[in-house]
C-alpha cells in the first residue's frame, strides 16, 4: 500500500488543477501502478430513468484502444454492457466477478452475453466498476477499471481489497472534480459570444439590454442565441440556459474542455 504522503500529492495535484486533461493523465497513470491500465470514464447530466442517454450529451473519456473504443462505444454497444448499467443505476463499486457469476447461471440476455465475448477478444476480461450518484437524477457518473493484460479476475479483487478505500476514494475525487469542471460534448462548444449572451438572459435581461450592454444590434444578440441553441441542440433560449449551466459552459473561468476520447 502506497503512504499517505503520497495520497496527499495526488488529492492536491487533483484539487489544484483547472484542466480535464490533465487529470484524467494524472489518474490514468496511477490506476495504473495499481494494476489497472485502461479506464473508461463517462459522465451526463442528462441521464435517463436507466442509461446515460443521448452519448454526444456525455463527457467521456478513456484510454483504451481506438479499436476496442470503435466497437465498443461508437457502435452503442456499451449500452448492453452488465457492469455499464450495473453502474448507471447504482452508487459505489462492484467487481466483475458479479457479471461473470450472472452469466454462469444464464442470467444475462444474448446482447449480453455479446458484449462480454467481445471484451474477450479485446482482452478485457477483468476489472471493476464504479457507479457515483449525484444529488440531481438526472446527473451521474461512472468509471470502468480494467487490469491489466494477464491479470485475472481474482487478481483484480485481491488488488480491489487490499486497496479498496484508496482506489475508491481516488476515483470519486478525480469524478468530484472533473464534473465540476467546464466542457463541452460532441457537438460544438459555445463561443465567447455565445457564453456572454447565455450569461445575460440568464440573469434576466432582455434581448434589448443585452443588445445595449454589449453595444450590439438586438438582430445579432437573436443570431449568437440561434446559434447557441443550435451548439446545445435545444429549442428554446431557456433550455439552452439550463444545458450551458448543468455544462458549466457559462458564468466560468475558464475555457471549456472539449471532450475527447484519446485512446
């Protein structure tokens, strides 16, 4: 087990940065001391009674091979994924071992059952899962922790419980911060502009003040509205408030991160 000198590095080196990247490279190289060398995080706000929902309203981010990332996650495959929705619907972490029992007694339905013989192909045959719930229920989060080639089930669950209490709580911090943080998802991200009109209706200005406070015509504050929406895939100007807020796209600091998957 590693000292808490060290936890106090990693919890600082988190709690310090401002930016999404360098995070996720912070903990995808200490998972993987750990044993754990791909991970795969995601994270909605607007989530659904049982999934993420709509994928390009997600942060998602992970290591693994584009190849595997390919069928996967773009084919929306990971949608039938047990330990994906094992996590969707729960708060805390679950080994592996529990899809692997499900599957012993024929418990998993046949797009199941394809889901796991693909990650065999792809090596990934071992691992836990981590579910973070949130106080809204329409947000949550999850991170899949994958061994390392070689490793088995069992090794992971020995690693799991000699170190649950630190994986556990590095994991939910790096999730506390990241989803606190700006970004913006598959589709485009907000301008300046953008942000700034967004800001003002938020604080309940007409098109007119708006169009008086930044010195431009009312018919160009309608145009970065229009294509607000069109960026955040709403109808209206007030679900546009409401996406760019649950983004953390408006009122921030810093620019948003644009969500990548970097393999």
């Amino acid at each position: 087990m590693r000292g808490h000198v060290y936890m106090l590095d990693f919890c600082e080196a988190v709690l310090k940065s401002r930016d999404i990247k360098e995070i996720w490279d912070l903990h995808c190289r200490e998972m993987a001391q750990y044993g754990f060398d791909r991970l795969i995080y995601a994270f909605s706000s607007f989530r659904t009674s049982n999934n993420f929902g709509d994928q390009d309203d997600a942060l998602i981010l992970s290591n693994h091979t584009q190849a595997y990332l390919d069928e996967f996650l773009h084919s929306g495959k990971f949608r039938n994924a047990p330990m994906v929705n094992w996590a969707v619907n729960n708060d805390g972490a679950q080994s592996w071992r529990w899809a692997m029992e499900r599957a012993n007694h024929t418990d998993l339905t046949p797009a199941e059952i394809e889901i796991i013989d693909m990650n065999k192909r792809h090596g990934v045959t071992a691992g836990y899962s981590i579910g973070f719930g949130d106080m809204s229920s329409r947000a949550h989060g999850a991170m899949g922790l994958v061994g390392q080639y070689g490793l088995s089930q069992d090794d992971v669950d020995q690693i799991w419980d000699e170190n649950a209490r630190i994986l556990l709580t590095m994991n939910r911090l790096v999730h506390q911060r990241i989803s606190t943080m700006p970004f913006a998802t598959a589709r485009r991200p907000l301008t300046k502009r953008q942000r700034e009109v967004l800001e003002w209706v938020a604080d309940g200005k007409t098109t007119a003040d708006i169009a008086v406070i930044m010195g431009l015509t009312s018919s160009t504050v309608e145009k970065h509205l229009r294509l607000a929406r069109e960026a955040l895939d709403v109808d209206t100007t007030a679900q546009a408030v409401m996406k760019a807020s649950l983004q953390k796209q408006i009122f921030m600091t810093t620019a948003p991160y644009r969500g990548t998957i970097s393999p």
